[in-house]
C-alpha cells in the first residue's frame, strides 16, 4: 500500500438499496475529497472540450439503481456484480454506464449528470476510466454528516487533444521509494495524465534490478554520497552494496511489475528509459568492458565498435520489456561526448567497414540497431532529440528538450514527436523568485511560463498530426528528498495536463490559475508537497516598468564588447530602461566573459550633473555568473580625461542561492558629459550580467 494514498476507492462506498439488498459500489473514481470538496462546477481540471452545468445536483446518499450496459468495459465504474433488472428498484434514480461509438478516439467520453441520473457514455475502458476521473473531481459531500458523495447537474463532452500527456521523473540523480511513484500516480490520475517516464539510468546510479547483469545495481545504485550535488562536486565513487557509505537504491523487478499494473489501473502507462550510448558512468564501472578503454571510473559512453556491447544492451532491454508492457521504449541517446570512439581500435573498425564517416554516424548506427531491435520485439524506440540526426527509422518517436522548430526536420522525416522543451517543461527551473527557493538548477520557470507552451504555434495541422503529446520532466540534480520532488512537480504539472488534455484553443491563464491554485490547496491538504501558489511572489518587479534616468537612451560605446549569446537589446540594452527578470536568459541581461568584464562609456549628450551612477549584478554560481569583484565609475568633460569617482572592491563568494547586487556611486553632484563604467571578475572568473546603468 502506498504511504499515501489518494482515494482511488470511493472513499465513503455508496450503499445503494436496491431490490432489498445492499450493494456495495466501487465506483472507483469517483472520488471525494473529504471535506475539502467542492461543488463549483466551473473547477474541473483539466477542462473539458464541452461543458455546460444546470442547477442541482445527483446525490448518491438517495437510494439509486445501477445499470452497466457497457460490461468490463466500465469496471473502474463500476465493479459490483452487473445489475441486469432495469426495474425502479432505484425509485427512477440510476448510475448507467453505456457504451458508445466515437470518432474521438478511446479517451473520449459523455457524461450527463441530473437530480436522477448519472450516465456515463464511452466507447472504450479509457474513456470510462477518464470519466470517472472527470466525476472524481466533480464529487462533493452533501454535508459533513454525510460520506456520500453528490454531483453538480452537467452535461459534458470530452475527449484528449494529446495522446501523449506525461511527466518524466529522473530517479537516478536522487532515488525516490516505489510508495512515493504510487502517489504521483494518483496525482496523475486526477488530471489525466497518462504516461510515467522514469529515468532509470545515469551516472548517479542505476535503478533497475537487472537479474543477467547484478552489478549494474549491486555497485551502479549505490554511490558515496547521498546528495547528487556533493558526489558531483566531489569523488564521484561507487560503494558496493550494502557497505558501509553506500547511499542510493534500486527498484527490484517484482516492484516495477506491480508498480505497473498500479499505475495501468488508474490509466498510466509507465515508459522505461535506459540511457545509451551515453550517461552510463555507472553500467562501465560496474562493466568497464563495454567502454572504448575498459577503464572504471573513466568513461561516460559505451563502446559502439564492440559486438559485445550489443549482447550487453540487448539483454538489459530484453529484462525492461518483460517487466514493462509499455509499446515505447526510451534509449536516451542525449549528449553523448563521443570523446573515446575516435581513438577506439573497435569503433574504428566499425567505421571503416560500415563505411561511417565520423562520430556522429557511428552513434546513428547504434541507434538504428536498437531500433531494429525493439522493433523486432514489437516495441517502438523513442530517444532525446540528438536522435533526429541518426536516420530514424518510420515508428521512431523523438521527445524534443531543446528547440522545438528543430523537430519539424523528423515530422518531415516521418516520425512522430513528443514535446518537452526546456523552455516550457523543464520542471527543475525556479517557479519562483530564485533569492527565495530552494536551490535549483537555473531559470525561472512559473506556472505562467508553462502554461504558455502553445504546440499550435510551432506546427501547421498536417505537422500536429504527428505530435502525440507533451510531456514535463523533472531531472533532480537539485531536488534530494521525494517532498522536495512534489514541491516542483505541483502546480506546474497541472499545466502540462491542461495543455495535454483540453489542448489550446481557449486558453485563459487568469481561469487556469484559478482552478490550479483550488487544486494546489486541496493537493496540500491531502498531503501533497505542492509550492504554495498562493503565496507566490512573481516576476522580479522591475522587469515590468521602463526606468526614468538621465542616461536614458544615451549612446554606450564598448570599451570590451559584451558576450555573444547574452546580447540582451545590443548597444542599447544598458540605457534601453529595460531591467531584468529573475533569469539571465530573459532577454534583458547584457552579459559580459573575460578579464576585462564589463567596460562601457555612456555619453549624456549634454554637460549634466551626476550624483548617482548604479548598476545591478546577478549571481548564478551553477552558472558561473558572479558578481563583480570591482566596480568602478569615472567622468569626463570631453570623453578623453576620466577622473575616477567612484571605486568599490568585493570579495566573491560562491552562494547557493542566486542573487542581485546593486553596485551604486552616490554624490552631491559631479558636472560631466561621459560616464565610465567598469566592473571586473573576481577570482572565479565566469559571467557578468547586469541590465541597465542608471545616472541620476
Ligand atoms: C536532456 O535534458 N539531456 C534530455
Ligand atoms: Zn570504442
């Protein structure tokens, strides 16, 4: 049993009179919350493609018949023994479950609700299934003396935009229990969501038992550290198991089974990813014979010249689809660094005699390979979007990270594609103003921001064709604890499984926060770790208004040139009145690499007088963004002679936290036309960023 469980079971089971009998339903989904239960019709999350709500509603604590017409089919309904006597036994009131044919597809479903009727119509177990769901959420008790549920008079239509509508859990840079991937499958199945990608291997510890291979897990999950950031920053060992020090852990087969057909119940397939060629630190040091150079400890990539690195793969896959019924099976295939196959006697063997004719091709060999193979299982092969380069074969599935424009090039190529841009659903990002988060991994990523994510905008209607879905991922290098794993997960999933479900036709951000933050509530009181919505601080402040100050739109000439891929607005951006977000890449910090760090003259066009010059630093250490370890601020009369009025010298110091600084000169007045401005990198080196110089 789950440590938690949300009430997958009609939590106060109906006692339904009927023919002078008790009948105990199971209408399994449709849950009540307790309490917290709500009647607020307009509340349903996902939203439904059609719904119109009537005043009144069907309470279940008034005798009622069942009538299932629709079999097995309707089980998650309904799973008492089929009532064939359609009599008034239920006093005209009635639950019917009838099947019916649609053209939108077997998640589709109708569901009409009156003060005397319920029926439920859909053409397959999914449907039914997503209906309960829809009536889970719909359930709200009478009163507080009273378990039985009542449901809102509705009529509602509904049926899945994506196929595909998932949540990509890394469980290797931090192991998380089987009990804790239970809860989030309930979660998941409130909202819909349909497939549980879990990223089993990395090298930070392999978390399938792999009966053929025992060191994959009786070293590979078990590593010297417990947080991923210490052990990365730090020896990066491998502990046997069961030795004193040995931090991590590992799923054995009989868990993932079970695990499987629990989330199955509740309508969610769960995808296996086994990581190849790359991320594999951990399989070549329990085999170091499968990398180029047999060395442990050494190599992150597999050998593609060994035939026995084929068998290894091979027989681990076989093991991942005996346990995992799943149709797509995930090989990774993401930043390999290749760094060892040019200088391997076997992989340039494999070359000359495949007729390669560099690197990347040897990898696209690799993945046609296993390709074949799970083809030839009758499986499909999905892998990170690097794949789209390897000559996919037709039934190959691409999950996009990067640049979603770029997964055009594989719809045109035949392949269908499962969008998870870091842009938009990369859940590791700050959902808040980072100075007061938990450390993470970067960016600022609100629920706004994913809600925004908008497929229609990338493709044309034959192109989304071949998108099946989207699909968030939660990577933990920063997130150690399962409650820290929920915090990032929750409310922004809801996101992902509105866009997944409902699509994006109608969206309404206002709406949707209103009914993801009455779901983060209800999450939270049901024991959830979801970030507190309600409490959310926003957009750094002075992102939203134009700055007023005298060197507004002044020429800045640049005595050291800002860095490339951190232009900002160009030669404008430092007196454009244009201030930043919380995040570096927003478009609005100017960034600035190497010694002579930042260095720009702004001219004031006129003879004015300065009495205060200020600037504000970021600091991101994981992102070598520091703050500046001099600042200084110099005028002139005729841009030639400066004279230096201002200098302050700072110790850098590495924080966990990201920051903001601002470095300001204040006086009682200096008469100039140009103003100096130079800031300077400390002993670490790295970024500077700042977004505006402010003269007053
Ligand atoms: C990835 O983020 N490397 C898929
Ligand atoms: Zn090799």
């Amino acid at each position: 049993m789950p440590v938690w469980a949300f009430p997958h079971h009609f939590s106060g089971n109906a006692h339904v009179y009927f023919m002078n009998k008790i009948v105990t339903l199971s209408l399994s989904m449709l849950c009540c919350f307790g309490t917290s239960c709500r009647l607020e019709a307009q509340s349903l999350l996902p939203k439904p493609q059609n719904a119109a709500f009537q005043k009144g509603a069907f309470s279940t604590a008034k005798p009622f018949a069942v009538i299932n017409e629709a079999g097995d089919m309707a089980r998650n309904l309904y799973t008492a023994p089929l009532i064939e006597n359609k009599s008034a036994d239920g006093k005209g009131r009635a639950a019917v479950f009838r099947k019916s044919d649609t053209a939108k597809g077997r998640e589709a479903y109708r569901l009409r609700v009156t003060a005397d009727s319920i029926i439920v119509e859909a053409a397959a177990a999914e449907g039914f299934l997503r209906a309960g769901q829809t009536l889970g959420q719909l359930a709200a008790t009478a009163s507080k003396s009273s378990a039985a549920p009542s449901y809102p008079c509705c009529t509602i239509t509904d049926a899945a935009a994506f196929e595909w509508r998932g949540i990509m859990l890394d469980v290797s840079r931090h192991f998380f229990p089987i009990e804790f991937l239970k809860k989030q499958i309930d979660v998941m199945a409130r909202y819909k969501l349909n497939r549980l990608h879990l990223h089993l291997t990395d090298a930070a510890g392999w978390r399938m038992e792999i009966k053929r291979y025992p060191r994959l897990t009786g070293l590979g999950a078990w590593r010297t550290d417990a947080s991923w950031k210490k052990w990365w920053n730090g020896d990066r060992g491998y502990v046997e198991e069961g030795q004193p020090g040995a931090n991590g852990g590992y799923y054995t087969q009989a868990q993932l089974r079970e695990l499987v057909g629990y989330a199955a119940e509740r309508g969610v397939t769960i995808v296996p990813e086994i990581e190849m060629p790359a991320h594999s630190e951990e399989a070549l040091t329990a085999y170091p014979e499968y990398s180029c150079t047999h060395e442990p400890y050494k190599q992150a990539d597999f050998c593609p010249g060994n035939a026995g690195v084929y068998d290894f793969l091979e027989n681990v896959l076989l093991e991942v689809m005996d346990v995992f019924p799943s149709k797509d099976i995930h090989v990774g295939g993401d930043e390999a660094g290749k760094a060892s196959w040019g200088n391997c006697p076997l992989c340039q063997r494999k070359m000359r005699e495949e007729g390669l004719k560099d690197v990347n091709q040897l990898q696209a060999s690799l993945i046609r390979h296993f390709e074949q193979f799970l083809e030839s299982h009758g499986r499909h092969l999905i892998g990170w979007d690097e794949i789209i380069e390897d000559n996919l074969q037709k039934n190959t599935n691409v999950m996009v990270w990067r640049n979603v424009d770029e997964s055009k090039k594989a719809i045109a190529a035949g392949n269908r594609v499962i969008l998870s841009p870091g842009k938009f659903c990369y859940l590791d990002s700050y959902q808040d103003a980072p100075p007061t988060q938990p450390e993470a991994i970067g960016g600022y990523l609100p629920l706004e921001h994913v809600y925004a994510f908008n497929p229609l905008e990338y493709f044309n209607a034959e192109e989304l064709k071949s998108v099946r879905g989207v699909q968030g991922n939660l990577w933990t290098e920063y997130v150690p604890t399962p409650e820290h794993a929920e915090y990032m997960l929750y409310p922004r999933m809801l996101a992902i499984a509105e866009i997944g479900w409902n699509g994006t036709k109608a969206k309404d951000f206002d709406d949707f926060r209103r009914r993801a933050l009455a779901e983060s509530e209800l999450l939270r009181g049901k024991g959830v770790n979801a970030f507190d919505l309600k409490g959310e601080i926003g957009e750094r402040p002075e992102r939203d208004h134009t700055v007023k100050h005298n060197a507004l739109h002044a020429k800045v000439t640049y005595n050291a040139p800002y860095g490339k891929p951190y232009p900002a607005g160009g030669e404008t951006a430092l007196t454009d009145g244009l201030q930043g977000g919380w995040t570096y890449g927003d478009g609005r910090w100017q960034g600035f690499i190497g010694k002579e760090g930042l260095d720009v003259t702004i001219d004031l066009g006129k003879t004015r007088t300065v009495s205060s010059v200020a600037a504000t630093f970021m600091q991101v250490c994981g992102a070598e963004i520091y703050f500046p370890a001099s600042f200084s601020v110099a005028v002139s009369a005729d841009g030639k002679a400066f004279k230096e009025i201002y200098l302050s010298e700072n110790t850098v110091e590495k924080t966990d936290k990201p920051g903001f600084r601002t470095e300001q000169f204040k006086g009682r007045g200096e008469k100039a036309r140009y103003v100096r401005v130079k800031a300077l990198p400390g002993a670490f080196g790295g970024w500077l960023f700042t977004d505006e110089i402010i003269v007053k």
